[in-house]
C-alpha cells in the first residue's frame, strides 16, 4: 500500500506532518464527522458543533437523527443507507436541523472504511455549508416562477384586452396622432361598426362618421373636441344622433306597413343615409358617446379613444314614461285605495286624496307624523313587526289588518300591502296601499259564525237553491263538503266526498282552465274573497250557468287552505242577457244604418269641385258628421263635426246638429252667422259636459274664395297643387259650451283663396290621434305627408291611402273614437 506521503511526489513532508496538515485543513473548511458501523457517531470536528450549535459531548454516541429536520422523505436516507452500506461513496445535498430548530443545507460526501471482510467499518462525512447557496437558489426560483407568472398574466391580458375590444358591449374606437398633430386611421371595433351601420372601410375615414351624424349633434361634438384639442379638457361625454340606413328587416317591415312606398323618408320624416343607396330608407340612433384623449409630457394629444353605447331604446323609454307621468298623477288622485309613503322613521311622507275621502283627515295634517297616530291601540304592534318586516325582507308576505281612526272618531277596518322603495337620499322607505275592508270582515265574520253553528248551517244550505261547497287548495280542488242541493245538477254529495273527487271535475271543458287560472291569479293577489261565472256539466249531460261566490279561508300563518264557495244557477240569467244582447245589437244595427243615410251618400254635382270623405265609428253608431250643404246657386258649404263622446248620446246630438245646421245654412252667405244660430239652438238641450267641435265653410264658386269659422275645431289642412302644406287659421268655442255672448265673441271668420288642383283636408281627432301599441299617435304631421305625397292622385284613391295607413299605424292597437275625412278639391 503507497504512503500518504509518497501520493504528494516530492514534498518533503513526513507522514505524520502530511496528516496534521491535511486534518487540520478539512477541520478548517468542512464539517466533519465519523460514525460507527451502526451510524453513531464518533467523531465531530468545531465546524460540525459550530454549525448545528450542539456540543462534541452532544453528539457522540448519538446518530444523525439528531440534527433531522423531517425535510427529506423516507426514501431519501433509505438510499442513502443502501448506497454506502454497499461500500459505496455518497454524495448528495442534505437539509438538517440545528439545536435553535433553524435549519441549515449541507453539501455531503460520505465515504466507507472497508474492513477486512469488505464491509464498512466506520463512515467518514465531510460537509460544506450551502445554506445561502440554497437560499439564493430559492430565491431565484421563485422570481422566475414570479416571473414566468407575469408573463402569462401579461399574456392573458393582452387576450383579455383583444376579446373585450373585439367583442365588448359598447363602440370602441381609437386613432393616434402623430408628432404633428395629424391623425391617423379611425379604428372600430364591431360592436361600433354595428351601432352606426358602416363597414371598416368606410369608418377609417372619421368624416364618413361625421357625414351620419346629426347636424345639431355635430356642431356641439365639435365645439367639444376643440376644445380637447385647445388644452381645456381631457375628455368629455354627450348623447347624439346618428342617420343610419334601416336593415334588410326593418325594411321588410316598413314594406309590409306601406306597400305602396313612401319615397325615400321615414316616418319621422329622416332623410337619406348620405353614403346608402337611395332607395334605402333611414332610421335614428342615439347614442352616447364618451371621448378620452391620452398626451405625451408635452401635453399633445397622443392617442384619441371612443366609446359610443346604444341608448335608442333608453331614450325611447324616457319619452314613454313622461307620457305615462300624468296618467299615474291622475290614478294617484283618484285611486279608491289609499297609498301612502312613509319614510323608514315611521312618519307619513305621502298620502294619496282617498286618505281624505276614505277617513276624513286632510293631507296636509298627515303629512310628519306618525302614521302609528291614526292607528288603533291594540293595533299598533302588529302594525310595527308589519312595516319593519317589508323594510327588511322589501316586500310583506301578506297584507295585515287594522283599524284606523276617522275623522269623526270611528274605527274603521282597512287591509294594506306594500313594498319598499328607494327615496331620494338613497334609504330603504315603505310604500304601503291601504283599502277598507268593513264590509268584508262583516260578511266575513257572519260566515264564521254561521260555520260555527254547523249543524244548523247545513239545514239551512241544504234547503237553499244554491250550492255550497268546500273544497281544499290543493290540485283538483278536493270537496271536504257539498250541501244536498247539489243534487239540482244530478249528483250527490257523496260523488264527492266518498269518491275524492275534485268540484272542478263538473266544469266544462271549456271554462275548467279559465276558471283555474282565476282561482290561481287571486291567490298570487291575496284576495280573500271574489266572483266567478261559469259553466257546469251536470250528470244528464246538460250544461247550466253558475254564478259562485268564493271566500277564502287561511291558517295562522296567512297560507290559504280552503276555498268557501257559494254557487247560484244563473242560466235563465245567461240566455235572458244573450237575448237582450240580440236585441240591443239589432237595434244598434238599425241605428247604425239610419246614421250612415243621414250621411251624404252622393255628392252633389259640383262641376266646379271635386268632393271625397271616410267615416268609421268606433262603435256601431258615432258622434262624427260631414255634410256639403247648398247656400244659394253659386255657394256650397262644407261641414265637418265631433260630439264629444261615443254610442248613443253622441249620434243623437249628431242628428240634431245636422238637421239645425242644414235649416241655417240655406241662404245665409256667412258662416260665422249660422254657426252662431246653430249654436243658440243646440247649446239649451246639451247635457253638461257634451259639446260639439265643428268647421264650416262656405266655397264660390266663381271666386274659389273658401269664407271659414272653426268652432272648437281640429284646423284643416289645406295642401296647394306645387306641394307647399298650410293649416287654417281661426279659434273659436266649440257648440254647445256657452249659451251665446262669449261663444258669438270668440267665432273667429276667415277667408283663404283656392286654386285648381288645391287639396282641402277636413278630420276629426280620430284620425290624428289614432296610436299604434307603443302609444304613439298618428299625429297631423303623418296626415299632412300622406296628402303631399298623393296630390296629383283622384281624391277616391287619397281616401283610400289615408285609411290604409291609419289602419296599418294602428294594426294590434284598439281604435276609440270615430274617424272622419272629407277632402274638397276645385278643378
């Protein structure tokens, strides 16, 4: 075997000196230890006691487990174990435990001292301290794990960013501006492109967006940019129009609605879309549009950005809910409930007038306080848990019940439900509608009692006529009982009770699934009690009427349980009110055909004028009149006339006012004169409140010159021959609404001259103010457009036009008052 000393050549170092060198080096810079066959150790130098902070004393005899840390699984020192129990060398990186509980990385060789018998006698371990190597390892691990997050959060982004703008909600548009100043492209996004109706190429020129824009929209999105562009803002927000052409739907739809065509303008009268076809028609968009700018350090405009969102249907909301305002102002007046606002504190903020009709206190007095101060004593608590219960949960569950105080000093039985709402200032308050109910819990209460005597109960409703029944809220109604008069329809209680058959199995087909949606709908309301109408098969086959009076009964709880029906064979009713009905649609029938002979049903023939008129009552008979009257041999006059009001009444005024203006207009030249006259003898026998609105004007014939009053009257339209449209002029009372001094003091007369081919339009409000089912009307505007349109077309075929459109205008929506057209043309 070579000596230590003969491996290092030629230093002239013994063997001993060689060893106390070497020995003292590796104590220098390793850690080392020397453990037994078994692992104990044996040995351990300063660095290994520096290092894990344990005395030599510490650890001799003890083995490695001592300075464990658990970081390495099992099979970590399994391995190590197998490699160098084979005689083999170690080398690896161990984490261990120091006596503080700190841990500490060591880089480890671990090498066998191989007896005789080749098997290890002693291990030799010579460490190197790697903590901070560890840590710095760690430490660059997790930045590049931080990092490589980054990027792919970058990279989401950068998705995220590109799939909002391709498919967000809203227009996005952006262009940069150069050094200079100048813009570039205009960039869109699809949802912007669909907004104004452009394609990519033609929105990368911001004046094709310009060119679409409303003109009054335009010079303020101007003003506004300038002013970005000036230094004075950053940004700004605006709501405006834009031209755009209609789809290949919505002109499907606009063809449908005019088949003839209506030339190249919309109904709102909205000219061309300046870069469509011509034979396209155009509709208006609103949109909101909001411009941000970014600058560079200079603050020159660097990035300009758009985002526009379509608030057509908004805006459109906004006008129908200001025309619903006076509607709701006018049922809060007149409403029978009460309706109240309180805010959270309890204290009356609203009231409607029932309050002062229903229970005699004035609003102003209610107004502040409390409404717990009207209400009866033992009420009071209930009433409380109640309001807290809706401002908590936004609604109540069921309606509640107390008394309330009268003005007289009475207490009388009210039922409320309610719901919540947000006041001005943002805060939770209580909307609550209060009925009186006193003569239903009267009711109510004698039903109870008579339940509570049963016995007696049934003897009387079993000699009743009528039917009463009991049945379960629950599928198929389930009968619990029935009185014997039941029997009238062929069946026995029995049928019922014993075979658990439900009431509803009787009703007829064709009724069952009406009857059960209103049992249904009164439940969802919370109605205690209603009526119902309905056939019933009996057991013969037969089908008889029934009237059924239902109560309602609930649990504590307010969840309904039973249904009390009161039942009543109402057929010989039924087949006397269908008789009655016959009768009364015979004689409107007959009424009706007497009025349309009242009408002209030829024109004279007026060589000098050509004469056309429409009328259509809302009802079988109406309140409209047209007549063309002879004054002398060269005068015609021209009458047009409303009764206010429908049916009936107003077709007997109508009789009237024809007959009396017919007898007043021969051989009177002015029409302020007979109006005046017609007006004395109408305005005695007018029942309060009616009245009629009447034009009428006298033509000659030699002249064309139209003499004219307007008594309360819509103002005809008068369309020339080369298109121009004007309204005539005058005011004046209507008929019937004052019995002579002011109403002779207000007729106004005037004249207008007429030219061959002239259009002169006569109507009542049922063709302007006919509305289509979003409660827009037809309006004068649309009447004036249809005429322009067909001047130069035979009256007969204008009519007809007119009515077209008014009836397509209208098409789903119901029509409530007479339509009347009489147009009058010189030749």
């Amino acid at each position: 075997m070579t000596s230590l000393a003969a491996s290092f050549g030629d230093l002239p170092l013994s063997e001993h000196e060689l060893i106390t060198w070497i020995l003292s080096a590796a104590n220098a810079h390793s850690i080392m230890a020397v453990t037994d066959a078994e692992g104990v150790i044996v040995y351990a130098n300063d660095q290994f006691c520096k290092v894990s902070g344990y005395t030599r004393e510490e650890l001799a005899g003890k083995t490695h487990r001592i300075i464990k840390s658990d970081y390495h699984p099992p099979e970590f020192f399994a391995k190590l174990w197998s490699t160098i129990k084979a005689g083999e060398s170690w080398r690896g990186t161990i984490c261990n435990r120091a006596k503080d509980g700190s841990r500490y990385w060591v880089s480890s060789t671990i090498m066998p001292l191989l007896g005789d018998d080749g098997r290890p006698r002693f291990f030799l371990a010579l460490r190197t301290n790697v903590s901070r190597l560890k840590e710095t390892e760690e430490k660059l691990r997790s930045q590049h794990s931080q990092l490589v997050d980054q990027v792919e959060l970058l990279r989401s982004t950068q998705s995220q960013l590109t799939a909002f703008y391709d498919h967000a909600p809203i227009g996005i548009s952006w262009r940069e501006i150069n050094a200079d100043g100048q813009p570039g492209a205009n960039h869109v996004n699809a949802t912007f492109l669909k907004i104004i109706r452009l394609t990519h190429e033609q929105v990368a020129d911001v004046n094709n967006v310009y060119a679409i824009t409303h003109p009054d929209d335009l010079a303020k999105q101007e003003a506004l940019t300038n002013e970005i562009y000036e230094g004075k803002r950053d940004q700004f927000t605006i709501e405006k129009r834009y031209i755009v052409p209609l789809t290949s739907e919505e002109l499907a739809a606009l063809q449908t609605d005019d088949p003839d065509g209506a030339g190249d303008y919309d109904a709102d009268g909205n000219e061309p879309h300046p870069l469509a076809n011509r034979e396209s028609l155009v509709k208006t968009v609103w949109g909101q549009l909001t411009v941000v700018v970014l600058r560079n350090a200079d603050g020159q405009v660097t990035h300009h950005f758009g985002m526009l969102a379509d608030i057509t249907k908004q805006r459109l909301a906004t006008n129908l809910l200001q025309s619903r305002e006076a509607r709701w102002r006018t049922y809060l007046e007149t409403a029978s409930e009460v309706l109240y606002a309180i805010t959270p504190e309890g204290r009356i903020k609203f009231v409607s007038s029932a309050w002062t009709s229903k229970l005699g206190h004035t609003k102003k007095d209610a107004v502040g306080r409390r409404f717990t101060d009207y209400l009866h004593p033992d009420h009071v608590e209930q009433w409380t848990a109640f309001f807290e219960d809706t401002l908590k949960h936004g609604a109540s569950n069921a309606s509640i019940e107390y008394r309330i105080r009268h003005a007289d000093g009475r207490w009388i039985w009210h039922a409320m439900s309610s719901a919540v709402y947000s006041d001005r200032h943002g805060r939770t308050a209580f909307l609550g509608v209060g009925r009186d109910i006193t003569l239903r819990l009267e009711a109510q209460n004698q039903l109870k009692e008579a339940l509570a005597r049963r016995e007696e109960m049934e003897r009387i409703v079993n000699r009743s006529p009528s039917v009463v029944v009991l049945w379960r809220a629950a599928e198929n109604w389930p009968v619990e009982f029935v009185s014997q008069s039941v029997s009238q329809y062929g069946y026995t209680p029995e049928y019922f009770t014993q075979a658990n058959q439900g009431f509803i199995a009787i009703t007829h087909p064709d009724d069952s699934e009406r009857v059960t949606a209103e049992v249904e709908a009164h439940a969802k309301s919370g109605h205690d009690e209603y009526n119902q109408e309905y056939r019933i098969v009996c057991a013969d086959g037969s089908v008889r009427w029934v009237a059924d009076h239902t109560v309602v009964r609930r649990n504590a709880e307010g969840i309904v349980t039973h249904h009390e029906g009161l039942i009543t064979d109402i057929s010989d009713r039924k087949e006397a009110e269908e008789r009655e009905r016959e009768l009364r649609e015979r004689d409107l029938r007959t009424a009706a055909t007497i009025q349309t002979h009242l009408r002209p049903r030829e024109f004279p023939d007026i060589r000098a004028v050509e004469i056309e008129a429409l009328s259509h009552p809302s009802l079988h008979i109406g309140g409209d009149y047209y007549d063309v009257v002879k004054v002398d041999e060269r005068r015609w006059g021209f009458v047009i006339a409303d009764v206010s009001g429908k049916g009936a009444a107003a077709a007997l005024v109508m009789t009237e006012c024809r007959a009396t203006m017919r007898l007043c207009a021969e051989g009177e030249p002015s029409p302020a004169a007979a109006i005046k006259r017609v007006n004395r003898h109408l305005e005695p026998d007018m029942r309060p409140g009616m009245f009629v609105a009447l034009f009428y004007g006298i033509l000659d014939l030699d002249t064309k010159v139209l003499r004219f009053c307007r008594a309360g009257h819509e103002p005809p339209i008068l369309v020339r021959a080369n298109g121009e449209m004007e309204l005539l002029p005058g005011e004046g009372l209507a008929v019937g609404l004052d019995d002579g001094p002011l109403f002779d003091e207000m007729l106004e007369e005037h004249e207008v001259q007429l030219g061959a081919g002239d259009v002169l339009a006569l109507y009542t409000d049922g063709i302007t103010e006919v509305s289509n089912p979003d409660g827009e009307e037809f309006g004068r505007d649309r009447l004036a457009q249809a005429l322009e349109r067909n001047i130069d077309h035979p009256l007969a075929e204008i009519v007809r036009t007119v009515d077209r459109y008014t009836r397509n205008f209208c098409v789903h929506a119901p029509r409530h008052d007479d339509t009347t057209l009489l147009l009058v043309r010189p030749v």
